[in-house]
C-alpha cells in the first residue's frame, strides 16, 4: 500500500507563512531606513516621525515571528501526517 500525502492542505499554510515573513522583513528594513534616515540627517530627528518608525519596527518584528511560527506549525502538520498515516 503506498501512502501519498496531498501537499495541498500544507502549501498555502507554506505560502502564507512565508509571505507574511517577507513582507516583515520589507516592513522592518523601511522602518530602519527611515530611522537610520532622520539620525544622519543632522537637524535633529521628528519625534513623531521616530515614534512612528519605531513602532512599525517593532510591528515588523511581531509579524515575523508569527509568520515563522506558521510556518512551524504547516512543518509539524506535515510531520504529523507522516506518523499518523505510517
């Protein structure tokens, strides 16, 4: 008897996680690149500006490791399959 598993059910789970890891990590690097941006420049940053960076920084952060732990979760999916099935 072979076992065949169907992909489908994991591949979006996949995707979206990945996605949402990406877009974090794009998030964090215009976040940074606009802090590092207002410290350079030499007038003195805009604290509102600086606020806002920062908490879409911190934002970008919290997207990524809840994405990474989709990502985990569509893996243990996977793996659980495995064992149940064999």
């Amino acid at each position: 008897m072979a076992i065949t598993l169907n992909n489908s059910l994991n591949a979006p789970l996949l995707q979206t996680g990945l996605q949402g890891v990406q877009q974090g990590m794009a998030r964090a690097t215009a976040a940074a690149a606009e802090i590092a941006g207002q410290v350079t420049e030499g007038v003195g940053p805009d604290t509102a500006s600086l606020a806002t960076s920062l908490v879409e920084l911190k934002q970008s952060e919290v997207q990524v490791a809840t994405s990474a732990k989709v990502v985990r979760s569509a893996d243990e999916l996977v793996g659980t399959l495995i064992d149940t099935l064999a």
